[in-house]
C-alpha cells in the first residue's frame, strides 16, 4: 500500500513538473541592468572610431617622419 501511494505522488509531481512552462529570462536590455549594458554597447562604436582615429594618426606621423628624414 505505501508503494502504491509512493508511485502516485511520485507520478503526481512528474506531471506538475511536465505540465510547467520555461519562461525565458527577458532580454538584458529590459532588465534591471539594461542602461548600463545600453551605455556599455554604445560605447563599443565610441572605442573602435577612436582605435581607429589613433591607427590614422600613427600612420600620419610615420610619413612625416619619412619625409622629414629624406626616406
């Protein structure tokens, strides 16, 4: 008899537990977080423009330095 009621609670929580839906978590940008990580992807574009900015001028200099050493 204990076997019996054993199996029934055992079947009763697997079928709650099948019967649960996952709920997806909310995209990072609408949780409680989301305007720090907002300003930190913005500030991704602002560190590759400025990476760039200093690759252009170390070009520049470069070349002047080549021309103002007769290279």
């Amino acid at each position: 008899m204990r076997w019996l009621f054993f199996l029934i609670v055992v079947f009763a929580v697997l079928w709650y537990i099948r019967g649960i839906k996952e709920v997806e978590p909310p995209p990072i940008e609408e949780s409680f977080i989301g305007e720090p990580v907002k300003a930190l992807r913005k500030a991704e574009g602002y560190e590759e423009t400025y990476l760039d900015a200093i690759e252009e001028r170390k070009k520049k200099m470069e070349e002047q330095l080549e021309k103002g050493s007769g290279g």
